[in-house]
C-alpha cells in the first residue's frame, strides 16, 4: 500500500474509516434537512440561526465531561452509546415528519439532544484514533479521517438535494438513522478492544487537569482561538437555504449542489495532504489557510451566480481542511494518550462553537440588514483575525513540523 494510504494497512483504522464514510454522509444529508426544513416551516433566517445555537450549547455544557468519560471509559463502547443515541435522534425527526407532528420546537428539542450525543463521540472518536495507527502514520491517518468527512459531505447534501425534491425531508432522516449502523458495524469487527491504560478518574479535578495541559501548551491553545475567531466570523453557511431561495434562485437542487462545492474543495485539499506528507511550516500554513477561507466567504456573499459561488466555496473549503489537518496533527502529538480525551472535547467547543455561534450571529445580521452583507462582512473579519494572529503570535508563524518531532522532508 502507498505511502499516502499509509494509515490504512491498520485493519481496526480501515474499518473504522469506511464506517466513518457511510455514517458521515447520513449526517451531512441531515444538516441539509433540517435547516431547509426550519426555513420551510418560519421563512425566517433568524430561526436558521437558532438551529446552531441549538447545537452548540450542549457542546459547551457536555464537551469536557464527554472528555473526562473519554480518558477513563473504553471509547469503542462509549461510541457504540453515542452512536445509537445519534441514530435514534434521526428516528425521531423521521416519525415527527411523517405523522405530521413536526415543529421548529421538536427540530430543535433533537438538534439540542444530537448535541449532546455528539460531545460524547467526537472525543471517544478522535481519542481512539491514534491507538489503532502507530505514530508515524497518524498525520496520514487524520488527513484520510479528513477526507472521508469531506468525501462524506460531497455525496451527502447532494444526495439530499435530490430527495427533498423528490419525496421531501423524510427519506432523509430515514437514511441518517441507517447510515450509523456502519460505525457500530464496524466498531463490533474491531480487534481493538483495551480501554486506555490510565488512572483517569470521572471527577471535576480530571476535567481541571486538562485544563490545566492545555494553559501549559499555548500552540494547542492558540490555534483553538484562532480557529473559534475566523469560523464565528466567517461561521455563516446555515444561510445558504436563504441563497438558495432569494438570492440565486436554484432551488433544493441548488441548495444541494452549494452544501456540496465546499466539500469538494476540501476533498481535493485532504487528498493533497495525504499524498505530499506532512507540512513543514506549519504555522504559516494555518495563518495563509485562514486568510484564504475568510477571503473566499467574503466574495461568495457577494455573488449572484451559482457557478461563482460554488467555486469561492470550494476554495473556502480547500484553505479550512488545510488549518484543520495541521491543528489536529499539531494536538494528537503533543498531548499525551491519557488528555486526548479532554483535549478534544475542549478543541470541540472552540470547533464546534465556533461556527454554530457564528451561524447565530449571522442570522441576526442577515435579518437587521441584509444576508449578503452578513456574510461578506463575516469573511472580511476573518481576514482581519489571520493578520492579528500573525502580528500577535509570533511563535504559531514561526512554528514548523520538526518542533513537536516530525519533519519528513516534505516541501514547505
């Protein structure tokens, strides 16, 4: 097997990527549903920004327990939990629609509820990664994880585009709730079965302590803030159903097709990555990576054709993957295996929050002003963060991949 696929001769990895995949497309088809259906039912782009309000606040509440639970649990069972509490949110959005008992009340109720499960999984998820890689295949094993959610997130909103038009929302929450029998599949054939090797408590003081890690690391903690700045500026793609509708007038095929261009970007960028090996300057790369994003999301809200506004979200999607792999690599390497639990609830809800604090602030904009100017100005800001990041840190622009232990060679 190549380089580039390196991360793949794991068997336990392998599997857990393919599920990945399949799981990953249910839930990218449900963030389609929901917001046009939230849209369908108020026509309010204030209400589309409740949506991620609703999603981030048990985020906030539920990421560093989840974390806690993470370091000390088995995270393979943990998953299978979180995933069935996923798969039976998706159940109940299908039964409310078909029987007619849907409300923006139940949208959000289950949103909120899917929240919570979320900040369970992701740190058992992302924790249990580097146990079923060895070391030197990790940043390829994040780079192809990147690529299966952005390969997941082309086919997703495509494929919901083409359902809503045809049978409605229904079919696909229907097919969310199927598409996480993958992961758990997936998670029974693992050979993997040892929880982490650790004295890990469930308590407030596990949770101080990874608080505790990551005010010593200030490169993990800058890049969390930097990426919480550019995405809550930037954070305001929830208002694509409103380009849809008034702005370029393509309808739920249209829709489909703008969710999808920025994974396509990101695809391609994630695809790069594992191929070429590890960045060697780093932080430059995050810094030109965010200033790119936020420049691309600045010109799709000031685009009325469709074609444009796909290519300036791949774009936006290309420079966001970029950040993202060199973050995560960044964190895994430098956070011992008995924090990574905690680590990545904490980088959850500057991941997390973000954007669906971003899609709030966005759709408060779009409604006092305007959406165009809500985006575009969002973009604008984004660029400004890059700059003052890299006046301000100088440490993160100096940052290459030889000072936490990895420098393959490759081309800066």
């Amino acid at each position: 097997m190549s380089a580039r696929l390196a991360a793949l001769r794991s068997r336990d990895f392998r599997l857990l990527f393919i599920g990945q995949i399949i799981s990953l497309t249910g839930s990218q088809m449900q963030t389609v549903a929901v917001p046009y259906q939230i849209y369908k039912l108020t026509g309010s782009s204030l209400a589309l920004g409740l949506v991620g309000l609703c999603r981030v606040i048990p985020v906030i509440l539920f990421a560093l327990g989840g974390g806690v639970i993470a370091d000390a649990l088995d995270r393979r069972r943990l998953m299978f939990l979180s995933q069935g509490l996923m798969a039976a949110c998706s159940l109940t959005l299908a039964w409310t629609t078909r029987s007619g008992h849907i409300t923006p009340a139940v949208l959000y109720s289950v949103i909120a509820v899917g929240g919570g499960a979320l900040a369970l999984d992701s740190p058992a998820r992302q924790s249990l990664v580097p146990l079923l890689v060895p070391r030197e295949h990790l940043a390829n094993a994040i780079g192809l994880h990147a690529m299966a959610w952005e390969i997941a997130a082309i086919a997703g909103p495509s494929l919901a585009g083409l359902l809503i038009a045809w049978r409605g929302v229904f079919p696909v929450y229907v097919l969310d709730a199927l598409s996480f029998s993958a992961v758990i599949g997936a998670l029974l054939a693992m050979r993997h079965r040892a929880p982490p090797r650790t004295t890990t408590n469930i308590s407030i003081q596990a949770a101080i302590d990874g608080l505790r890690f990551l005010r010593r690391s200030p490169l993990i903690l800058s890049t969390m803030v930097l990426d919480f700045v550019a995405t809550f500026f930037a954070g305001s793609l929830l208002l694509l159903p409103v380009y849809a509708d008034r702005i370029l007038s393509v309808g739920p095929r249209g829709l489909g097709l703008l969710y999808a261009a920025q994974p396509i970007g990101a695809a391609l960028a994630a695809a790069t990555l594992a191929a070429r090996g590890t960045i060697r300057r780093q932080g430059v790369a995050v810094l030109w990576s965010i200033a790119i994003y936020g420049a691309a999301i600045a010109a799709f809200g000031l685009s009325r054709w469709l074609a444009l506004s796909m290519v300036l979200l791949a774009i936006s999607g290309a420079a966001d993957t970029v950040s993202m792999v060199v973050r995560q690599t960044l964190r895994q390497l430098l956070t011992p295996d008995e924090l990574r639990g905690r680590m990545t609830s904490v980088n959850m809800i500057f991941f997390i929050g973000g954007p669906q604090l971003g899609e709030l602030e966005a759709g408060v904009v779009a409604r006092a002003v305007g959406p165009r100017f809500s985006v575009a100005s969002g973009g604008l800001a984004c660029i400004v963060a890059a700059i003052v990041a890299a006046v301000a840190l100088p440490s993160l622009r100096k940052l290459t991949s030889a000072d936490y232990g990895i420098d393959s060679g490759a081309r800066s």
